[in-house]
C-alpha cells in the first residue's frame, strides 16, 4: 500500500517508504515532473545506497552532497527542521514553520519502517531539545516535558513539574536531568522520567556556573565557565559522581579539561568526552579529552578542529561506538555547512558532508546525531537526512 503521512499542518514522507504524495490536490506518482512544494530525487536515490545519478537540489540550484541522503522531507515550504537524536532505532526532532508558537516534535520508529508521528502538535516555540536515553525538551515558557524512548504516540510528552529555567538537558534509563543556575552557581534537578511528572525535582548536586551537561552510567560531565577575564582562559570540563550530594557537603569534582575558553554543548562517548569552546576571537573549536583524566596546569586537550570565522551555530556529538567525535556547523547568511568527523584524543579531521549553497538561503544545518550505522542531521530547508558512517562519499 502506497502511504502520505500528515503530520497535523506539517507532511512530512519518508522516501524509502512514499512513492506518490499529494500536489495541488492531485495525486502526482514518484518520477512525474511536477513535484509540488519540493524537487526531489526519485526515491532510488534518495537512500543510504545512493544509486547512481546526479542527486537534484530542492530550488534547481546547485546540488548539495547531502541531496541523496534525504529520509524525510517537508511538503509545508515554512517547516525548518531543528535538532535530532536517535535511540535504538528511533529518531526524534523538533521542528518549527516559521511562526510565533509553531515549533513542534516528531519520531519515527527507523528499524520497522512504520509511519512518521507528529508527537507534539505545533505550538509553543521550543528553546531547548536534547535526545539521551529518552526525548527532553523545554519550551520558553519554561515548561519541561519527556517523551519516553520508544513512544511515537500523539500526545504522550509528559510535563515536568516545577522546571526551572535549564541550560542543558540530560536523561538515563530512569531519570531526566536539567542543569540550571541556582545563587550564583548552578545545579543538576532531577525528576523520575517515567513518574508522571507530578513530583517536584530533586537537586542532586550542585555545581560552579557554565553549560552544558551529559551522564554516563557512572558520571555527570559539565563545563564550568568562570572565564571572568576577557582573553584569559579560565573555564575548565568537569566530571562528578551521580551520586547525589551529602546534605550540607560539597561534591567532588574531577579535572577533564582545563584552560578553556568558554566551553559548552558537552557530549560523552565511549572513552572520550567531547565539547565545543567559543573562543575570544569569535570562532569555535570542537575538542575532546580522555573521561576522569586529570590534566596538569601545563596541559590540556587535544587542539581538535577550530572552525571558520564565518561558522556559526556548531553542533557536537560523541560517537557511541567509537572514540570518534563529529562536529557540524552553518554560516546563516550564505548557506554554507560542513560535517567532520573528528578521531578523540587526536587532530585528524574527516570531511564528511558539505555544502557551498551560496544564494540558498534556507541550506544551513539544523542538528546532528549519531548511533551505531548511522549520521543523522537536519537542514533549516525542512529535510532529515541519514547515510552510512562508513559507506560512500558523494
């Protein structure tokens, strides 16, 4: 049976799976020239094979190398596809069609190839997304919501009571983490992901200022940003124990990196932790560093990659295989983008994607992630692509 998936106000159509959709209230079959919204590829090329064939961009400008790898994209020409992860075989993304209280939620269960879900209908705008061992996302008015891993079911985020305002969102099998900033410094809140939401959070420990945060089976890693000094470095990645804090004790903290810039968007794999540091000339370095390794005043990690000037909006994702980390990142205003793979602990860079988009302004990449087989990254022109760590590059 040949399938069109509706997503409320969004269609979103896997293409290994659609082969018609509708156009002007017609039903166009795949390989017929008006495509509606979208040009596209046939469907045979637009999977993880990538048949042979020039691949075709979706405004008749110069084909990008992602043009084959497109898994879903939207016929609403509003919709920007925002942030993305994957757990077991199911994907997750946020995205938003342009106007005030329209930013929304969708999945789809990947492995069994079932029908793309609009888990949370357009509305208010989301300010923070983050796919762990589950889905966590806050919107601006500071509601906190989950959607457990594996439910693609309409209506089934659960709202968080008693959120703060996070800075970075974190989960495990049991439990959903937001960092906050709390008297000067900041803390790790936790709910029980599964509870219900009614409780009101824990405090399970508390920590310096700075961002981001990300939890392995037996730490909490996390930048402290004291860098109160313009131009000299202070911040450093941290690790602390799950367990929570003594009542009236301080938690014990372990060195991962030391000497940043202002580091942010930390991301843990295997053996490695990897994060971002906006530097003081305005450019970004994604770098990583061995978990629980204590650095020397004289030392710090790895240089990694220090993107373009003209990069902005970098995106970082600990491979959860591999000690490898990947690193995405856009220029808004010419379209410009680029995936890298980058081997943990040492400088040497892949390219993975890119795109040179010039005059397209709706090119620049959304989000990334990572699991066994494949990259997953979103583009703000609305699309979800997919392709093999490993296979063919373009």
């Amino acid at each position: 049976m040949k399938r069109r998936i509706v997503l409320g106000s969004l269609t979103l159509v896997p293409v290994a799976l659609a082969v018609m959709w509708s156009c002007g209230g017609a039903v166009v079959p795949s390989g017929d020239s008006d495509r509606g919204v979208y040009t596209t590829a046939d469907a045979t090329d637009l999977t993880d094979g990538r048949a042979v064939g020039a691949p075709v961009s979706n405004d008749g400008s110069t084909a990008d190398s992602d043009d084959r790898d497109v898994l879903f994209y939207p016929t609403n020409a509003s919709a920007q596809a925002k942030e993305i992860g994957v757990i077991n075989g199911y994907a997750y993304w946020w995205f938003d069609l342009g106007l005030p209280n329209k930013a929304g939620v969708a999945g789809s269960d990947l492995a069994s190839g079932a029908p793309y879900t609009e888990i949370v209908a357009p509305d208010q705008p989301i300010r923070i997304f983050d796919v762990d061992h589950h889905v966590v996302f806050q919107t601006t008015d500071d509601t906190l919501r989950v959607i457990l891993a594996g439910s693609t079911k309409q209506g089934s985020a659960i709202t968080l009571a008693g959120a703060p305002h996070c800075l970075a969102l974190a989960s495990d099998a049991e439990n959903v983490y937001c960092r906050a900033a709390l008297n000067g410094g900041s803390a790790i809140y936790a709910w029980k992901a599964t509870g219900g939401g009614a409780s009101a959070p824990s405090i399970v420990h508390l920590l310096p200022p700075g961002n981001g945060l990300s939890v392995d089976a037996q730490h909490f890693y996390f930048a402290e940003d004291s860098a109160l000094d313009i131009g000299s470095p202070k911040a450093n990645v941290l690790s602390v124990t799950r367990d929570a804090d003594v009542a009236g004790g301080k938690p014990t903290f372990t060195t991962v990196a030391l000497g940043q810039a202002s580091p942010f968007a930390v991301s843990v794999g295997p053996s490695y932790v990897a994060w971002i540091d906006s530097l003081r000339d305005g450019t970004f370095a994604a770098r990583s560093a061995l978990k629980l390794e204590q650095f020397p005043t004289s030392k710090g990690p790895e240089p990694g990659l220090v993107l373009a000037a003209t990069m902005t909006y970098p995106r970082v994702v600990a491979d959860p295989m591999a000690n490898d980390y990947w690193i995405g990142a856009g220029n808004d205003g010419t379209g410009a983008w680029s995936i890298n793979k980058i081997t943990a602990g040492t400088s040497t860079t892949t390219l993975f994607r890119s795109g040179t988009t010039g005059t397209r302004s709706l090119g620049v990449l959304g989000g990334l992630a990572v699991d066994a087989t494949y990259v997953y990254w979103t583009r703000s022109n609305g699309r979800v692509y997919r392709a093999l760590k490993n296979g063919p590059k373009p």
